[in-house]
C-alpha cells in the first residue's frame, strides 16, 4: 500500500480540492520531489505550498501516521527536514526530532482508482489489463515496447560482463558458456551451463583436436555415462574409458545426471544431442566469438550454426536410440533462438563495453531482422491485441511478462500507468 502511496504522490494522481492538511491549510504541489530508492524520506527537494508559503524540502508517505513513530524518525535528525507527511489514514500526529509538528495530508485515491489499481494487482488471471490494451494509444505501446527491448538487451548485458569479469576479459569463454545455456532452450538451460562451467574452455582445448576425448569430457561431466541401458554400446564404452583416464588425470567431479530434464522433450531435442553440437563447436579449437564478429551479414552468422552432427550423432538422439530426423544439430528455428539470445547480446555486450556503438547498432538490427519468437507469451499478448512482427518485439514482451506482469509490478509499466492514470482522473 505504501509503494501505492508513493506512486500516486510521484505521478500527482489525486484530486486538488482534496489537499489540505489535517488542521485544514490549504496544499498545493509545485513538484512532488525525486524518488528516493535508498535510506532516507521518500521524496527529495520537494517543493510545497502550504496556505500561501513556500517551503523546499523532503517528502515522507506512510499507511498510517503512526508510522513515523513506529519506524523511529522521531528520533531520526535525517528526517528533520521533511516539509509534508503523506498518509492513507491519519492516526498521530508526526513530529521533528526537536518537538516540531510536522503538517500531515491524507492522500485518497478516487474510487475507480483503487477498483482498477485492485483489478490489475490482485487479479487472478495471467494478463489482467488485456481488455483494456486496446485503450491505450498505440505511440504509447509503441514507445514502451521500445525500452522494453532495451531494457532486456541491457539485462543481458549485466549477465555477460560478470561472465567477463568472471573469465578474466575472455570473451570466448563468454561465448561458450553463454551458448551452452541457450542450447538448453528453456528446459535444460541451467544444466547446460552448469555442464560448460564445470568443463572450462582451457580443460577441452588440451584435447580439442579429439572430437571423441571432447565427447568424452563433456558427456562424462554431465553425468550420463552411468545409464547401465547403454551397457554394450561400443561408442558408450570407448567414452568411459576415455572419461575415466580424463577424469582421473584432471581430478575432474561430474554432475548429478538427474540434473538433466527429459519429461515431455521431443527426442530430437533431447540434451544428448545439444552437448553434442557443442563438442563440435569445440573440436578443432572454439573460435566462435571471433567469428561472429568476423561475419558480414545474417546468412553468414547464422551458417555458424547450422552444424551437422557427425559420427554416432549422425544416427542417434541418446544413447542407444537412434533417430529419424537426420544429423542436422538446430533447425532453422532453433537457430533463430541462438541468434537471439546468444549471438544479438553478445554483439551488444562487445560493442557497449567497446563503446562501438555500430556493434550495438548491428545487435538491433540483427533482432529486427529476426522473426519473433513463437511461445506463449507472445501468443498472450497477441491475443490481446498487441502486435509482434520481429524478434525485438517478442523479446520486449518476455520483458514485460518477467519483469511488470508476473510480479504485478503494473505501477511500474506505463500500460498500467495510462490505464491508472485515467482512473484517478475518472
């Protein structure tokens, strides 16, 4: 309730004749301060005239009054300075730490306010304003979709710089780990990553020009060479015991294999199949970051990608299981969703921290040029009337799902602002 308050004082979202003071002085907000997210009153250099005076100062909100109390700042000489107590109910009187009144507003939001701020917060339903999307202007969507994007781009980007920090500024050990996750698409994200930290760059490189001793450490470090249905599988057994000297040699600990989630997977995208394509980004040497950035357009980046397994991979999506659906490793599809969340971030992440900003430039194009991601988020915001036609749209609806609609944080979105807006003013 709180947070309500806060945002109903930042944003001026009541009426004027309802702001006086709690002894009856007449209020009015020549600029409601600057937010304070630290320690501290809520709002800074507020400015507030109060009965004809002028006064320039700090701004506290509570639920109730009592609460400046029960919270110390009577005590507290850093709160001598506010100017105006905001409040839901007033239940005290407020003082300064020297015994001064400090004047007191009750804030009331209109009745279509509170219902709409309910409806949107405490609604039970995935998308609860998705009746009212059409309401809003499309400049609007427009422009918030747009920082959406920018917003998920540079998440991402605090992702790869503590990779970077973490990797000693090797930005193929990044990229390596960073597409490793993504080959998880979604399901096995978190143990392909944990597979690619756990079996570094350095160690694989000792060995990377054996396609099979590369196999061996990374299958071996996930934890799937103990199935005892692969017993009697030449390939298998040529595995162990190439993880078994590897793993005595390196003094190397492998995951738990109930790590890896096989429930509902197609058997094309089983996790056997995505290591695989990963040792043979590996063999020979992993060069990708060098060249991605070496590449001149979209065909040529996404050619990176489409790899064809070789050997037993050819014929099988696990162990003992073989398979109809060819050798090749991604579909176009799947290497659409590499280009997003591996390829795009990673150019993004180089150039920003580069200060190339053509790099970053290419990194949006790259996602505009991309078709948008097909899953249900973006088919919930589709059917809601919002449209999606690249790849930086959809990735600017994950965005708001995560970050606003799931954790009902709709103050915060400016879908939610405009809808709130106009029922303040109802």
């Amino acid at each position: 309730m709180e947070q309500l308050l806060q945002y109903m004082w930042q944003h001026r979202l009541w009426r004027s004749e309802d702001m006086v003071t709690n002894d009856g002085r007449p209020v009015r907000v020549l600029d409601p301060g600057l937010l304070n997210t630290d320690a501290g009153p809520d709002f800074f250099n507020a400015k507030v005239e109060i009965d004809g005076h002028l006064w320039v100062g700090n701004v506290e909100i509570h639920v109730r009054a009592s609460d400046w109390r029960r919270h110390g700042h009577d005590q507290d000489r850093a709160y001598d300075n506010v100017i105006l107590h905001v409040v839901s109910k007033d239940d005290a009187p407020v003082m300064r730490s020297n015994g001064e009144v400090i004047p007191q507003v009750v804030l009331e939001c209109s009745p279509h306010f509170g219902e709409r701020y309910d409806r949107l917060v405490n609604a039970r339903v995935e998308l609860p304003c998705a009746a009212h999307i059409a309401q809003v202007p499309s400049l609007t969507i427009t422009e918030w979709v747009e920082a959406l994007a920018f917003e998920r781009l540079h998440s991402k980007v605090e992702r790869l710089r503590g990779l970077l920090e973490m990797y000693n500024g090797s930005w193929e050990d990044v990229c390596y780990v960073t597409l490793a996750r993504c080959l998880g698409f979604g399901i096995n994200n978190e143990a392909l990553e944990r597979l690619a930290r756990r079996t570094p760059l350095r160690l694989l490189h000792k060995h990377s020009d054996s396609l099979l001793q590369v196999e061996a450490l990374l299958f071996g470090q996930a934890g799937l060479l103990s199935d005892p249905r692969t017993r009697g599988d030449a390939y298998v057994s040529q595995l162990v015991h190439e993880y078994a000297f590897l793993r005595n040699k390196f003094s190397l600990e492998p995951m738990e294999g109930e790590a890896w989630r096989m429930f509902r997977i197609r058997p094309q995208n089983f996790p056997y199949r995505r290591i695989a394509m990963l040792a043979q980004c590996v063999h020979g040497g992993f060069n990708l970051m060098r060249r991605l950035l070496e590449a001149r357009d979209e065909k040529e980046m996404r050619a990176l990608f489409a790899i064809e397994l070789t050997g037993y991979w050819a014929e099988h999506y696990s162990f003992g299981e073989s398979t109809t659906h060819g050798s090749r490793a991604l579909s176009d599809r799947s290497i659409d969703i590499v280009l997003i969340n591996v390829v795009a971030p990673l150019l993004y992440a180089r150039g920003e921290l580069a200060g190339d900003y053509s790099m970053t430039d290419r990194a949006v194009a790259l996602l505009e040029s991309l078709r948008p991601e097909r899953n249900n988020v973006v088919a919930l915001f589709q059917a809601a009337g919002l449209r999606c036609d690249d790849a930086l749209t959809s990735q600017a609806l994950i965005q708001l799902k995560r970050a606003y609609c799931e954790p009902r944080k709709c103050i915060y979105c400016k879908i939610g602002h405009r809808l709130l807006s106009e029922a303040a003013k109802a």
